[in-house]
C-alpha cells in the first residue's frame, strides 16, 4: 500500500510535466516529427482531445491543458483519499 502511495502521485506529477511540456512546445518552433515530441503528442493527446472538443478557445488561447492539469489534481486526490481510509 505504501508503494502506491509513492507511485500513484509520482504517476500524476509526470503526466502534468508532460502536458506543461506540451504548451512549452506550441510556443517554440520544434520539428513535429521529433521523437520526443511525438511521444509526448501521443501520450497526452487522449486527454486534451476530449477537453479541446468540449472547451471553447478563449480567443487564439486553448485552455483545455489547464483543465487538464486541474483535473488530474481532483482525480489524484480522489484516489489518494481513498487510498488513505
């Protein structure tokens, strides 16, 4: 159990740096067909997508990667709060 309580935050803390990576990406000109960017388009994409589907743009500004990342806060408390009890 204590292995969980490491592994799961550890888990949710890297796919958050991964979606920050994300937005760094979209404001520098980098090759699409870079291998790391394409491991992170593929790996955080299956979360963006539904929120840039269902999330108007604000403007030229798409939020849906801080709805992410708010979101994957809640769902990480969730699962540590019943972790806990």
């Amino acid at each position: 159990m204590s292995f969980l309580r490491i592994f799961i935050p550890l888990l949710f803390n890297l796919y958050s740096l991964l979606i920050l990576a994300r937005v760094l990406l979209s404001w520098v000109n980098i090759s699409p067909y870079h291998p790391v960017v394409t491991f992170i388009y593929e790996v955080t994409e299956p979360v963006l997508r539904p929120l840039r589907n269902t999330i108007p743009p604000i403007g030229m500004l798409d939020i849906s990667p801080i709805a992410a990342l708010i979101l994957l806060q809640i769902l990480e408390s969730i699962i540590m709060s019943i972790l806990i009890a």
